[in-house]
C-alpha cells in the first residue's frame, strides 16, 4: 500500500462529497456544497484535480464532462488523516489527544459503553496474542 499525501481540509470537504455521491461531476460536487460555502466551480475543478494526482480520485469521461469517483477507501483515508495528527500533534502518542476528546466532550452513557467495549475488545485480542 502506498502512502499518500496528506489532505488540505478543503481537499478533505471535496472528498467527502465525492464519497458521499459516489460518482460526480465539477458540478455535482458545487451543487452538494453547503449553501453557505461559497467556493468558485473552478476551484472544485482544482481540488478535484489534486484528489486525482494524489491518487485519492480517479475520472473518467462522460461526453463533454468528466466524472470522478473515490479511489481510496473513507475508511482508509480517516486512518492517514488521524495518524498524521497524532504524528505532528502528539508525536505519535495518541493518549493525550483521547484523554483530551474524553475531558472536552463529556461522552454519553452510550458513548461510555461503546468505548469499554472497544477496550474489552482491544484487551481480549492482546490476550489471544500474549496467550
């Protein structure tokens, strides 16, 4: 797997729109944006362009209009993304940023209990390779 260059977060906007529709033009992308986000066509033309040289994005032509679809993974790209951060925030050491997303967001007795689970989970495949 190669590794591929990080996103801008107007990039990520872009690409998250593109997932979202799962095949679309320049214009489709303006026409998913907020309505209160006011970005040029030719600029979505840019961003998309950079998705696609980035290898996040791939296109196709259809008639007078290129179409572009998702080459990587959502899921695949929110690792990158949050392994960079972790990386130039915390300098690889992702427990400060999850004690700080506990004390700011005050999780919900749901959330609460989807992490234990997430941990008892974590805990019982540690066992099973320690064991």
């Amino acid at each position: 797997m190669t590794k591929r260059t990080p996103l801008s977060p107007a990039e990520m906007e872009i690409a998250k729109l593109v997932w979202r529709l799962g095949e679309a033009s320049a214009r489709d992308v303006c026409a998913a944006l907020n309505p209160n986000r006011k970005i040029a066509f030719s600029t979505v033309q840019t961003y998309l362009t950079r998705l696609e040289n980035k290898g996040y994005v791939s296109s196709r032509i259809e008639g007078r209009t290129k179409k572009f679809k998702s080459r990587a993974r959502p899921k695949n790209v929110i690792r990158d993304a949050v392994h960079d951060f972790v990386d130039h925030l915390f300098d690889g050491d992702a427990m400060p940023l999850v004690r700080q997303l506990i004390s700011d967001t005050q999780p919900s007795t749901e959330d609460i209990a989807e992490i234990r689970a997430l941990l008892n989970e974590l805990e019982q495949e540690q066992g099973n390779v320690d064991g």
